[in-house]
C-alpha cells in the first residue's frame, strides 16, 4: 500500500508539472508575423511540385523542346525515356515506372490500353480532339496525324511513272528501277501501323502476300524513315515508303531536296491514304498520376498541341490552331482532311498491333536491315 500511495503521488506531481509546461500552447495562438514566414509555416514558393516520368519512342529531337517547355511552366522536372518500345510498359506493369507514354503509332496506344496499361481520364480540353484520334475514356489522345506514300527523286524517276497504290508493289517491275526503292523495317511503328491498316482492308493472306513482295523487291530496307528520305533525296533510291512529314523534312534540307510525294490510293476505286497519329497515354498505376493530369491539361492547350508538331513538321488534328512551317513545306502541304482517306477510323489500330506484329516477324522483315 505505501508503494501504491507512493506511485500516485508521482503520477500527481507529474501532470502538474507537464500541465505547468503546456499552458502557453493551450490557451495562446503563436502570433504570426505575415511578412516574416515563419518556420513552421509551409513557404508555397518553395514546394517542390515534383516529377513525372515519360517514356517516348517518339524522336528526341521532337520531344524534348516540349518537356523542357512544360518544366518551364509548371516547374515540375520530368525524366525522359527517349527510344522506348510500348512493350516496355508490358514488362513493367507489376512495378510501372512511367507516367505518360508518347507514342508515334496511335495502334501502340491502343493496344497498351487493351491491355488494362493506360487509364482513362478526362483533362480540361479534351474535347479539341475528336473523337476518332481519342479512346471512349480518353485514355490515349492524339495530337498530329499523317499519312502514308511514297517520297521520290524528281532528278531519277518522274510522278508519272511512280507507282500510286500499295497494290502496285506487288509488281516486280519496280526492283528493275534505278537503284530501286526503300522500306523500313517490320519492326517500326510506322510500317506495323501500315500494314494493320492492310490488314483491315485486305485480310492477312493478302498482306502476307505483300509484306513478302515488298521484302524481296526492296533495294533497301532502313532502320527508320529519316534514313529513307536522305537516301531517296541523295539519289541512291528512286523512292521510299514513308509517312509524308519526312517528305516535308527533306524540302528543307540545304541540298538533295529535289523530291516530290505520292499520295496513295487516291483513286476513284481505291482504298485511300492510309493515315496514322502521334499522340500519348496516361499510364495506369501512373506514380505521379497528378502531374501526369497537369502535363495532359497543359499539352491541350491550343500553343502546346503546336508545339508538339514542333521540328517533325507534322500536320495537327486542329490545323486551325496554327502550326507555321517553312515556306518551301507551307507550299506542299495537303491537308489530312483534304485527302481520300481509307475509312478505317484510327483508333481502331489498337486493335491489329499484336497480331500484324507476329505476321511481320513471321516474314522475316522484322529482322532485315540492308
């Protein structure tokens, strides 16, 4: 009991004491000087926004103004992941690392989202888009849109003996052309977007039939496009497959610009230009899914859809905000909506990416670079 007595006694005296100490903080606001922050005070000047991680296999020289740009504005840093495939995002998707994954093939979006890999959102402005360049959920958007043709060398080969169909590679005729022509690889996005369309259009007996075709009769077949229009404008192929921007690249270039553009299927009876779109998606399980957000709402804006055109000289979706191009490229520009287009609605390639992938690689044009 006296050991009982004793230890009340010290619990008494102890909150005394602490009650002593705690009286200021009770009954007293801290006053706060406003022109004097102080320490325990959050300075909003000084919160760190943080960052957002992008992957793009987009080329950096189109890209990195615009992440530099959205930097500037926002103060949020952003990691680049320049040259990276969609199928990175597949590997990573138990320990997902991007935010925002910009792509060159609206197909690739399409087949990331089919996967459960992109997350539907809905910024402010995404109504400027329309709805054939955006998923039902605003998952993936597109920004630029372009077409497929052929760029050629006005000094080897004139425009009307070009072919003006993809129909027209399935003739031989055109590996007896001086210093033939180009191709990409399978593996780029441009070509498996063109070949889906195929696809669509032809079934896949048909387009193996042409994949197999173009494969032998090619002269050259390049890792990407920006190889084929140098080439093509240094007159070592008489023309390549290419999207039309790269036609547009090679006008302003100081030399070996004299090169015209094919526009496919533009007949009464044909399938039409076959068309693709550089755009983005929201990455789900995205860890800074709120700057992702800003960086979506901000890329929106009517100054920074033309921005994302930017050195590509790509055409916008909304040709109306303003895109300014060189002279030289101003005066050859056919507009998207200006042209016989086939009437399969882009956002549709999603849904052709795995399979056409499998076709290609089955070909063997994947694999071959010459």
């Amino acid at each position: 009991m006296k050991k009982f007595s004793l230890l009340i006694a010290l619990v008494l005296t102890m909150s005394f004491v602490l009650a002593g100490c705690n009286t200021n903080t009770d009954n007293e606001q801290t006053e706060i000087n406003p022109e004097v922050p102080s320490e325990n005070v959050t300075d909003n000047n000084n919160v760190d926004p943080g960052e957002l991680v992008v992957y793009s296999n987009r080329n950096e020289r189109f890209v990195q103004a615009l992440l530099d740009k959205f930097t500037e504005d926002t103060g949020i840093k952003v990691s680049a992941l320049h040259g990276a495939n969609p199928l990175q995002l597949v590997e990573e998707q138990r320990n997902v690392r991007a935010d925002i994954f910009i792509s060159n093939d609206l197909g690739a979006l399409g087949y990331l989202h089919s996967q459960g890999l992109l997350q539907g959102s809905n910024p402010q402005g995404i109504e400027s888009i329309p709805a054939d360049f955006r998923a039902e959920d605003n998952a993936f958007f597109a920004i630029s849109v372009r077409s497929r043709g052929f760029i050629y060398n006005k000094d080897m080969i004139s425009y009307e003996d070009m072919p003006k169909s993809n129909e027209d590679l399935f003739d031989a005729k055109w590996a007896d052309v001086e210093n033939g022509y180009a191709i990409t690889r399978g593996g780029n996005g441009g070509m498996i977007g063109h070949i889906s369309s195929l696809r669509y259009e032809w079934g896949d007996e048909k387009t193996a039939q042409w994949i197999d075709s173009i494969r032998t009769h090619a002269a050259g077949i390049y890792q990407g496009h920006g190889d084929i229009r140098r080439a093509v404008g240094a007159g070592e192929h008489a023309f390549g497959l290419v999207n039309n921007y790269y036609f547009h690249q090679q006008l302003v270039e100081p030399e070996n610009n004299n090169v015209g553009f094919i526009y496919l299927d533009q007949g009464d009876d044909e399938m039409g230009a076959i068309a693709n779109a550089a755009g983005l998606g929201l990455v789900n399980g995205a860890p800074n899914n709120e700057n992702a957000l800003i960086f979506l709402e901000w890329l929106l804006l009517p100054e920074n859809q033309v921005l994302f055109v930017g050195e590509s000289l790509e055409l916008l979706i909304n040709s109306e905000y303003g895109a300014e191009y060189p002279e030289v490229v101003a005066a050859n520009i056919v507009e998207f909506k200006d042209l016989k287009s086939q009437d399969m609605p882009i956002k549709e390639l999603g849904n052709y990416f795995e399979d056409t992938r499998a076709l290609i690689e089955a070909s063997g044009l994947d694999l071959d670079l010459r």
